[in-house]
C-alpha cells in the first residue's frame, strides 16, 4: 500500500490503515487474555466479579450497541468486549487476575503495563485521524514487536498448547461422562475426543468426510448449536483450513453444565458449511468466543 494516496479529494495515509489493523488485533488478543483468565478464575461468573459501577456501566454501553443491531456488525454481549481500552488495563494488571494474566503471556508486569499505555498513545492518534510518518510506523512496529511476545506466549498456552487426549479408563468425572455419551458412536461420521491442558477442558471434533469439500465451521451454525452452553464456554478454537475446532471449557464450570455440553457435542452437531471463513458475516465468525489457529504454527527461525 503506498504511504499516500488520494480517495476523491483527500490525501489518506496509507500507513494509518496498515497500523489500524494491527491495533485492531492486538486488542482482540488482549480481550482474549482477560477473557480466559476470568474464566480460569471465577468460571462462568465471572462478570459478577466485575466492579458494579463499571459493570453498571458496560451493561448501559452494551444496552446501547444492542440498539444498533440494524447496521448488523458483530454485536455480542460479552462485557470485556465493551470495556474501554483503561478499563481493559486495569482488568488485566489488577491484584486479583493479574497472576493468572501472568501465567498466560510470561510477561513481567511493569513492562507489559507500561507497553500497553504506549499502544494507547497510537490508538488515539489513530482515534483522532492523525496521519502516521514513517518515524511513527518505525516507533509503532517496535512496541508492536515487544507486546506480539506475551500475545504468542498465550497462543502457545492456549491455542497450541499440547493437550493430555483421556483416556477411555480414565477417571475424571467429566471423561467417565464423556466416554458414556460416545459409546456406539459412528467413527466414520464423527471423530472426537476430550483433552485438557494446564488450564482448560477441550473437547475436539477431528476432520472426517464430510457434505461438504472442503468444509469449514459455519460460525453461524456453531453459535445456535451451543447457545444454550455458551456460559461456560471460553472459546472456540478453529482450523483455518481443515475441518476441525475444539471447544475449551474451564475446570470448574459446574458438573451439570460441563455434561450437557459434553452430551451436545458428541451429537455431532452440524456445524459446517462449505463457505470459507473471510466470506461468512462477521455477526457471527467475527464473535468474540470464536479463535482461530493454524493447522500447522509457523516456526520460529
């Protein structure tokens, strides 16, 4: 993209949409950190642990956006999503989750602070339509550089993490569940195992023949199928380009709902369509709970 180009009779720079976009998800992942760590931590109460005059707040915020349903952007209800971007950073550094934070992204907590009050001087630059010079792009790109490491070192705890498959004999309550909901399933059909990790249950749905070829996870089809679970349900974790997702829960969601989810999912749920994902609508693929990964990460040279 040039540094400069005319749209009509304005001069727009090129590099103000380029950084835009990093910003755009780089605060996406932050948002999926304060997500998964509330989760870890309160399960799917989380949101009453939020401050009530911020909650009350965000509630109103939200309330608001809802009212702007016709112009049919991604709209979801998810009350991190609506924080503003300080109140997103005192989530993250506050006494209380800050140690699973910490966990997540193995970032030593000043810096990580420190770094993300720099990201906001960008994003009120951008807020404010200021064009961007190279010098700005070159002190952006370094901060970017510094931040993109806690966001990889939850990636690689979260969405790469090398997750224990249980076992059929295996004891845990929800795997005895689990086992007892697949038994006479038809493998050929239907592919699925649950897993868990330092920090989630995954239950996942490996690539078989399907209708569809290829098959992608329709992310409207996935949201109705499992709205009756989505409480407990931190995220779901798609392949871009094979037909697989797992679903991750947190360990002490109660036992009732980890079954039902669990009953659900082995129903081999449809859930795919033969739409690829950048040409579904963003009301639904673009949802806050719906992470996507790399069938294979790419490696650090």
């Amino acid at each position: 993209m040039p540094n400069l180009y005319f749209q009509h009779e304005m001069l727009i720079p090129g590099r103000n949409r380029e950084i835009y976009s990093s910003v755009y998800e780089i605060e996406n992942w932050l948002r999926r950190i304060g997500l998964a760590a509330c989760m870890i931590k309160y399960g799917k109460e989380w949101a009453s642990q939020i401050n009530p005059k911020i909650a009350a707040r965000l509630k109103a915020q939200l309330k608001r956006t809802e009212e702007l349903s016709y112009l049919r952007a991604e709209t979801d209800s998810n009350l991190i999503w609506a924080t503003m971007y300080g109140e997103l950073h005192s989530l993250l550094f506050g006494d209380d989750l800050w140690p699973i934070v910490e966990a997540l992204t193995k970032f030593p907590r000043e810096r990580l602070s420190a770094k993300l009050c720099e990201l906001n001087d960008f994003r009120n630059l951008l807020a404010h339509n200021r064009a961007f010079s190279s010098h700005t792009e070159t002190q952006f790109r370094g901060l970017e550089t510094a931040v993109r490491v806690a966001i990889e070192n939850f990636k690689t705890a979260v969405l790469y993490s090398k997750p224990d498959i249980l076992s059929d004999d295996d004891q845990d309550q929800l795997n005895i569940a689990f086992q007892r909901h697949m038994a006479g399933n038809d493998w050929t059909k239907f592919q699925g195992y649950l897993a868990k990790n330092r920090f989630f249950y995954l239950f996942a749905c490996l690539p078989v023949q399907r209708e569809h070829d290829p098959a992608y996870v329709s992310g409207r089809k996935l949201l109705e199928s499992y709205k009756p679970h989505l409480d407990i349900v931190v995220a779901f974790t798609v392949n871009k380009s094979a037909d697989e997702y797992c679903v991750l829960v947190p360990f002490d969601a109660p036992t009732n709902e980890k079954e039902e989810l669990s009953r659900a999912f082995t129903r081999n749920l449809n859930v795919w369509t033969s739409t690829d994902y950048t040409n579904q609508d963003p009301q639904f693929i673009a949802h806050p709970k719906i992470w996507f990964y790399e069938n294979r990460r790419p490696a650090n040279e």
